[in-house]
C-alpha cells in the first residue's frame, strides 16, 4: 500500500479519481501502517464490482461470517422453518399416571428459555402437556435425550481465553437460557478478594475456584475459563470494587443436563414426580412415544437475532443445524464441508474460504471482500435475509455506527471485531426512504491488523464511506 512514503497506484474498476482519493486518506489513517485493507462494492443491478482495493485477500472476518451462516441457513431451509424439540415418554399411562419416564429429546434449538424471545416458560409448557394429556403423576425419571449432537460442544479453532464465557458457549443437542448463568460476587470490601455469593440459576455441582485479584482495576477484566461438561470453572482477573455486587457471566457446563434437573426441580415441587425419581442425560438416541413437539421461532426469527445482536450460540446452533438438515453429520468438520460445497454449486468461488465455525470466534477464519459482494448478490432478492441485517445507526450492533451523518435507512450492514480486526459488510440503498427494501449495492469493508483504536477506527471508516459518495 505505502512505500517510502508515496502511495502505490490502486488497482480499480471503474473507481473514479474522487474515489480513489478517498480510499488512497483512509489507508493513510494514523494506525494503518501495518494494517491489511480490504474493500469491494458491487453494483447489484449489473453484477459488476465498482470498487476493489485488495479485494482479494483472504482477512480475518470476526462475527461478519455470519453473514454466511444466515444465508446458509435461509437459502436451504427457507424464512418459515424451525427447530424442534421433542417431549415424549416410555412405559404407558394408566390412572393418571406415568409409569415410565418423562424424555427431552432436543435437536439443537438455541431458543429454550432464551431471554432473546421473552424466556418462555419451557417448564410450564411441559407441566401444561402433562396435564392435558392426563398424566398427573411420574413414576420415573426425567430424562435429557441429547445423542443429535455429537460430543463436540466447541469448536477446535476456539481459543482458551474464550472458552467458560458467556459469549462462547458450548453447542449442544439441548440449549436452555442461553447456555448462560451469573455469577453473582461480593465486591463491598476493598482491597479483599470478591467473593462468590451465588450463580443465577443455581447449577447441581457447579464448583467455581476464584482467583480474581483483590484490586480495583477500573475496568472489567474477568474471565471465567473451562470446558464443556466439566462442572470445574476458573476466575481470573479483576472487577471493579463497589457497595454491593458484581455479575460476571458465564456458560453453563451441561445445559442439557441442566434442562434435566429445572424440570425435575419443578416437578418434584409441584407434585407431579417422587423423590425416588432420578434426572440424567443419554447420549444415545431413545425410543419414545411423542407427548408434544414444541418449535423455536422461524429461521428467519433466529437469523435476526443472528445478525442484530451478533449472538454466537444462536450463529453456531444455526451453522450445526444445517449441515444436519443437508444430511450431514452434526460436527464441526462436516458441516464446513457441506457449507463450502453448497455454495461452490451455486457458483460462488469458495476457494479463498477458509472457515473453522459459523460465528466467528475461530481465529484462523478466512475470507475476502470479493466473497462476501458475490454471497450478497446471490442473496439480493431474498427479502427474510436482507431484513435480518441490522439498520446502520439504529439497530443492534451497528446501531452507533454511521448515526447522525445522513445515511438514515441506507445501509444494511452485518459488523465484526475481534483483536485487531474491524470489519462491515452488507446492503447500500441509493433511496433512504425505499419502503421495498431496494438494495444498490452489496459492500464489504475489512481491517485487520491495525495498531489504532476501535473506535477512531470507525469514525475513519464513517468518513471513507461519506467520501465514496455511493
């Protein structure tokens, strides 16, 4: 980009000079020296791209590989469909009475008790069907069916640092409350250690070993580390010292097993089960006779959660669930397999797509800008998935990004960020009052590698954008 101190001339298509100009300031910004940028914007009414600075090179996309899990899932099992969860039992019902056991049988549904929808009382909806089905009684166990999703809760490109917290829950057959509890700490002593009050919810066997530092540090710097299915969690760093409490957040270890004994709790307390009866999971799938289904919110729901709130248990259950629909195996491996291949027949050159999850969390995730205009303009028309990205200065992630500057209903636009990376791709509207959601242009903005902050960083790409007069 820069050598000596005079700028390389650009490679563009049919950039003009005042384009090029504007391109030529932002990579000169204070804190791009060491950078890679990547820029492409395709005109989505000839299919030719009207601006490419390095378009090509494969760069970390962060939570813009979202964008390929939602079209994935959209595109193959269309805006209408759903994942279930199957509520059935063994034995019969005689009397009123269950003479079997009550099973959960879930298919990776990330909505269960999810506050995204409300958190609907899966609990009650249960109770609810015990009792229309006339069973007022349990003489058995609760039991988690959890064999759809193979043993392979994280992804192995995940890193330590993110494994244990809330943001980088393990995926399972069965998700309830979004994988996510609080620890609730004692912080109204200074100078002393926090202490562990409590997690909400309560968690059979959770063992938290704290070694959070008895500072004020001024900011959040604690991490809660461990692995799927292991009910040992590690705190470290700092939180900031108050009169009474801190919360840090957290994954929850088992959440199908968790699922198992918040039924049974219920149960038990509500007089629909005995105290001789057990809760557990099975990783092998069990044959029972179906008492109600019960079905998360539309795929197009979900991909908005997706794309607004840049949830990576909602993006990852996504990503597994439809490799399985494709009739795939569940596991990580195969489903980028089946994710690479499916769009490879639809024409996209998937060479320089390197992908390790459907989130973004991997950090070896590669992809180029020219990827990204090519999937937006094969996904153009389709209206669920235009709509599931967030309107920039209003909504979700981007909801600060480009206010106030005159682009109000204009852009479309998924957002990424992870340690040195910065990245925007979506839909440009020429019309910021088109009420039929006409898209001009798909554009794909990618950083990596920059030593500036994140914020000036962002205010530099409000004013490129600005400049590119598009």
């Amino acid at each position: 980009r820069l050598f000596s101190g005079y700028i390389i001339s650009l490679c563009y298509l049919t950039t003009g000079y005042a384009q090029e100009r504007v391109i030529n300031d932002f990579i000169n910004t204070p804190g791009l020296e060491s950078a890679t940028v990547g820029i492409s914007v395709l005109d989505l009414k000839t299919g030719k791209t009207v601006i490419n600075y390095n378009d090509n090179l494969t760069m970390v996309p962060a939570s813009t590989i979202k964008i390929l899990t939602t079209a994935t899932a959209i595109d193959l099992m269309g805006k209408d469909a759903s994942i279930i969860t199957r509520v059935g039992y063994t034995g019969d019902v005689r009397d009123g009475v269950l003479n079997g056991n009550l099973v959960i049988k879930g298919y990776g549904d990330p909505s269960l008790g999810s506050e995204r929808f409300g958190e609907k009382d899966f609990i009650e909806i249960i109770r609810k069907n015990l009792l229309s089905n006339n069973i007022r009684y349990i003489n058995g166990d609760i039991v988690a069916d959890i064999s759809f999703m193979p043993s392979e809760p994280a992804s192995p490109a995940w890193i330590w640092e993110d494994l244990g917290n809330y943001y980088a829950p393990g995926i399972h057959s069965i998700n309830y409350k979004d994988n996510t509890y609080r620890l609730i700490l004692d912080t109204s002593k200074k100078n002393v250690r926090p202490k562990v009050i409590k997690t909400d919810p309560y968690i059979p066997g959770l063992e938290i070993v704290n070694n959070l530092l008895p500072y004020n540090p001024g900011f959040d710097s604690a991490f809660i580390y461990g692995i799927p299915f292991d009910n040992k969690r590690y705190v470290f760093g700092a939180v900031n010292q108050s009169k009474n409490t801190f919360t840090v957040k957290g994954d929850i270890p088992d959440p199908g097993l968790f699922l198992a004994y918040s039924v049974f709790d219920d149960l038990s307390k509500t007089g629909f089960i005995g105290k001789s009866s057990k809760y557990y999971t099975v990783n092998k799938e069990m044959e029972c006779r179906t008492l109600f289904t019960y079905e998360s919110p539309s795929i197009g729901q979900l991909c908005k959660v997706i794309n607004n709130h840049s949830d990576n248990l909602y993006a990852e259950s996504l990503f597994r669930y439809t490799g399985a629909k494709a009739g795939n195996t569940r596991d990580v491996s195969h489903t980028i397999t089946f994710v690479k291949d499916y769009w490879s027949n639809k024409g996209l050159d998937t060479k320089p797509l390197f992908i390790y999850d459907g989130c973004g969390l991997a950090p070896s995730n590669r992809i180029n800008p020219t990827f990204y205009t090519s999937l937006l303009f094969y996904m153009k028309d389709n209206k669920s998935f235009v709509l599931s990205l967030p309107v920039a200065g209003k909504e979700g992630t981007v909801r600060n990004f480009l206010k106030g500057n005159g682009f109000d209903n204009r852009f479309r636009l998924k957002s990424g960020s992870i340690k040195q990376v910065v990245a925007y791709v979506g839909y440009v509207s020429a019309n910021q009052n088109s009420a039929d959601l006409k898209q001009d242009y798909a554009i794909a903005i990618m950083i990596n590698n920059h030593t500036c902050g994140n914020a000036q960083l962002r205010k530099a790409i409000e004013k490129m954008i600005a400049g590119l007069n598009l």
